[in-house]
C-alpha cells in the first residue's frame, strides 16, 4: 500500500498481516519498486501528472481517493482498478465553508475586513447589511455534502429546496431539469455537484439570467461547473453575486477579472483543507484496505463518474 502522507502511518489503524506501507508523496517521488503495490492512496487534490502514475503499477486493483471529487480519475484507468472517492469524509469541513461563505458575503464581512486594515468604523444607518435569515436556498447536488450542508443551514430559518441528477419525489428532492423554474425563485444558489460530463458548464449564461436579481451564487463544487466567461459577464453587471472557492482557471491567474469585483468572494478551495481531514480520510482508508485484504466489497466505488 503506498500514501502521501508519514501521519497516515498512525491514522490508518490496524495494517493487516502481510500488508506493506509506503510513503509516496508526490507522483515524482515513489518509495520502491511499483511491482507489488495493490493499494494506492494518491495526494489529496492531486492533478492530471498523478493518474499515469496508475499505468505504472502493475498489479495495482484499488485507488482509493482522499477527495470527493473523482474527474480527474473517472474512466482514466484500467478496467482492473477500482476507484473510490472519499464520500462523507469532507461533508462537515465543505458545508462549513458554504456557510461561512454566504454569511460572510450576506453580511459584507468583506468590506469591514478591509476597513479594517485601513483603521475605517463603516457603520451604517442607512444601508445595514443584507441577512441570511429568510432567504430562499436552492442546493444543486443531494448527496451526503448537500445533504450535511442543508442540515447546518436548517437552524438559520432559510426555506431549503434541493435539486439532484434525478427527481426523488418521495423525498422532496427536484431534478436538474426543474432548474429553470426553481432558479427564479432562489435568493441563495450553492453548487454541490460532482463534475462529469453532464455537468460541466452546467453553469452557464442562460443558468444565470435565470437566477433572480441580487442573487448569490456559491461554488463549492469544481470550477468547470461554471462558464467563467458567463459568470464574469453576469456579475460585472452587479445583478448577480458570487461566492467562490473554486474556479476556472484554478489557481486563478493574477490579473483576472473576478479578483477585482466587489460582489464576488474568492477563497482558494480550501473547502476541505482543515485540520480533521487527515484523522477522517485515513479513517476511510484504512477501513477500506482492511475490507480489500479480507475479501469483502468497497465502498464509495465511483461509477458514472460518480
């Protein structure tokens, strides 16, 4: 089994009999001889440079993800590997940003950051700043983050609408094709979706003239999701905000439009970068070895991209 981090030593708990543990940090620094390596747990947010690395290993069978993002992975592998994402592991760390980021932007927290560091009292009367109490959200994506977000923002008395791949009616939740009737009526829309082929530019100019004037859009999801080209466009109007910890392209250049835009919040996708993700991740990633060493099935397989 190779890692990326000497911690996951500790954190993985029980090895079992037989089972090796290497520490590979990066896809250029490889501990051993590939021969013989049947579980690999890649960097976190590794890039594209890290999937060859896959091709490499010969008698690799498992990838075991510390995101829950799979794109770069999905349908990138050999037929014999199994890949698996790390579903559940950044649900409380991600829905904490959303909040964090849309009452940070509701209540221009911003703007005071930056009187701030000019020793500036902005207090005023006249134009208090906006709320998150009341607002309508919508929640495109329904699985275990959206679900983790819609719980946190529940005691904030928001009306909550949630929107998957497919409509579940026997659990409230609408389909993407609702989207174009629910984005009128949403004061707060955050992006939880996975990206697939199906979802890049998901995001794109008709999705945001839908969304209902002064409107915050919120990407915790993947910079593709969003047409960058539309959504500069929209925002440098003023009728639409954003709030963003991902983008495209990610990191973002200097120069940029989006970092000059006073109704846009960048933060540099740090929404699952928090002191718990190492103790949870190899959590998983030791279960899952354990359950790959004795046979049984693994979960979090991604399919579909998924």
């Amino acid at each position: 089994m190779w890692i990326p981090h000497s911690e996951g030593l500790e954190l993985l708990g029980e090895i079992p009999d037989g089972v090796t543990v290497e520490i590979a940090p990066t896809p250029d620094q490889l501990p051993s001889d590939p021969a013989g390596v049947r579980f690999w747990v890649p960097p976190f947010l590794a890039q594209g440079a890290a999937v060859p690395v896959a091709a490499k290993l010969p008698d690799l069978r498992v990838v075991q993800l510390l995101s829950a993002g799979a794109d770069i992975w999905a349908g990138r592998l050999p037929a014999e590997v199994t890949l698996c994402d790390a579903r559940g592991v950044h649900d409380s760390s991600t829905a904490e940003w959303v909040v964090a980021a849309v009452l940070s932007y509701l209540r221009s927290f911003p703007l005071f950051a930056v009187a701030q560091t000019r020793h500036e009292w902005v207090y005023d009367r006249v134009n208090p700043t906006d709320e998150l109490a009341g607002k309508r959200v919508l929640i495109v994506g329904a699985g275990s983050i959206g679900a983790a977000t819609r719980a946190r923002l529940a005691p904030f008395e928001v009306d909550l609408t949630m929107v998957a791949r497919t409509a579940r009616p026997a659990e409230g939740v609408y389909g993407v094709d609702d989207l174009p009737a629910l984005l009128p009526e949403a004061d707060v829309v955050v992006l939880l979706i996975p990206l697939t082929d199906a979802t890049r530019g998901l995001v794109d100019a008709g999705f945001l003239a839908a969304m209902a004037d002064g409107a915050l859009l919120v990407n915790a999801a993947r910079g593709p999701v969003v047409d960058t080209d539309a959504l500069v466009a929209e925002v440098t109007t003023g009728r639409i905000a954003a709030a963003l910890d991902v983008t495209e392209p990610e990191p973002l250049p200097p120069g940029h439009p989006l970092w000059d835009l006073p109704n846009v919040l960048l933060t540099p996708h740090v929404g699952g970068s928090v002191r718990g993700l190492l103790p949870r991740a190899y959590r998983l990633a030791g279960a899952q070895l354990r359950r790959f060493v004795a046979g049984t099935p693994l979960v979090n397989e991604v399919v579909d991209g998924y």
